[in-house]
C-alpha cells in the first residue's frame, strides 16, 4: 500500500536574503552633524529584520553624542516605536544593530531617525529611508492518493510487491530575529568631591559717604510731679529793713539838693 505523497511548492521572494545588503545614507545631515559619517546596512528588509547603523566623527560630548533611534511607519508615517539608543565612544563612533518593527506592512518606505523622540520635540536629528518589500504567499499543492490495485497471479511464489517514497523537504524559513534589549539605566552619580580651600580675602573698599542727620526723636515723657515745698515765712523783718533804709536815703537827698 502506497502512502501519501506530499510535494510542497515554496515560491518565496524575500529581498532581504537574495539580494545583497547596501549602505544607505543619510537624506541629509543638520548643521551640528555636518562632518560626520554615518551609514544604514541594510537600507531594505522584511518585518523583524535587522538593520545596522554606523557612524564616525561624532561629538563625543554634547547633546548630538548620543540619543534614541526611531522608526516611524503606519498611514503617513505617524506611527512610531523607539528601537534602539546609540552612544559615541571616546573616538566619536558607534555600531548599532536593531530590529524594526513586526508589524510593519510590505510594500512602504518608512524612516529610522538618529536622536529623534517619539514625543519630545528635537530640531537636529538623522534621517534615513527604509523600505519593507512584498513577500509573495507560500503555495502548497496536495497531490490526492493514488488508487492501490492488486493483481493475483497463479505463479506459487508470490511477487514482492516494493513501495517507493519520495519525500521533497520543505524549505526551513529562517526564524525571527530577537528584539534587541533596551538600553540599561545611567549608573548612579559619583561620589561628591571634598569642597576647596577658600580664596584669599579681597581689598578693603573705600569708606562710604557720611550719612544724612536724622530726624528729631519725640518729646520724651513728662517727669513725676515733685512733692509740695513747705510754708515760708512772711519776710516781716526784711520789709520794715528795706522801708527804714529807703527813708534814710530819701532824707539825705533832700539835705543834699537843698541851699
């Protein structure tokens, strides 16, 4: 009894196998990226693919030294998922492999940016093109079984009868690429340096001008009451001394002025 044969007919386009990888570059670079060079491999892929990206004469300090990669995909380009961090080394330059996006569609040109947010705003940034192509569907053809007819015959030692498999292995699709991890946390910051010595004292600055009199201070508050002084005495005696020496003089006037 045959069993069943199976030939399965794999017709499958995928551009990111067959064709070779090129280097894209940039659309084009900002001011502050003028002098770099920087690069996209491959600059085409299928979903889950991955892209490296390179770059050399960069600012090893500053806000362009490092940054997020973006792609942004969907209707119009709206859609967009962080998939990478780039950081320049002491030399200015960096290798990064990511993997786009699993639900992109086939046939669309999409962006990956180089320090450009999803959300936040940033004027300087890096723009690439990256196509996704169309995969044309698996075919699979099921060949029906074949009838089985036995012949008897009148020989007495029976035919054997040989059974013939032919088997045609699929071809094995190469499994997904794994999402590249995300960037891991800044370290904590170092320990606080000792606090230096204080700088010497300054010159002396000149004397400031005399300052303006002040105004008058308000009365102060009226003292106590003193006690009440005791009765003098009627000045009897110093009256009739006075009266007695005012008379001698008035006789002696009229003694001198008369002939």
């Amino acid at each position: 009894m045959y069993k069943t044969i199976l030939v399965a007919v794999i017709v499958c386009a995928i551009y990111s196998f067959n064709l070779p990888a090129h280097a894209a570059g940039p659309e084009s670079l900002p001011i502050s990226y003028e002098n770099v060079t920087v690069s996209m491999t491959p600059d085409e892929g299928a979903a889950s693919s991955e892209i490296t990206i390179k770059g050399s004469s960069f600012p090893t300090e500053g806000p362009n030294s490092e940054g997020p990669i973006t792609y942004w995909y969907g209707y119009l380009n709206t859609k967009c998922l962080q998939i990478g961090h780039f950081e320049v080394g002491a030399t200015g330059s960096f290798s990064k492999t990511v993997v786009i996006p699993d639900n992109v569609e086939q046939g669309t040109t999409n962006y990956v940016y180089l320090n450009k947010y999803c959300v936040k705003i940033t004027s300087q940034y890096i723009k690439f093109l990256h196509d996704v192509p169309n995969i044309a569907e698996e075919i699979v053809v099921e060949v029906p079984e074949p009838e089985v007819i036995q012949v008897l015959e009148s020989a007495p030692t029976p035919v054997a009868i040989k059974e013939t498999i032919i088997t045609i292995a699929p071809v094995i699709a190469k499994g997904e690429v794994g999402r590249t991890g995300r960037t891991g946390k800044r370290g904590p910051a170092g320990i606080q340096g000792p606090i230096g010595d204080a700088g010497l004292d300054g010159k002396r600055g000149p004397q400031g001008p005399v300052g303006k009199e002040g105004p008058i201070g308000n009365p102060g508050a009226q003292g106590p009451v003193g006690d009440i002084g005791e009765d003098a005495p009627f000045p009897l005696v110093a009256i009739l001394v006075s009266m007695g020496a005012l008379i001698i003089a008035l006789i002696r006037y009229y003694y001198l002025t008369t002939d």
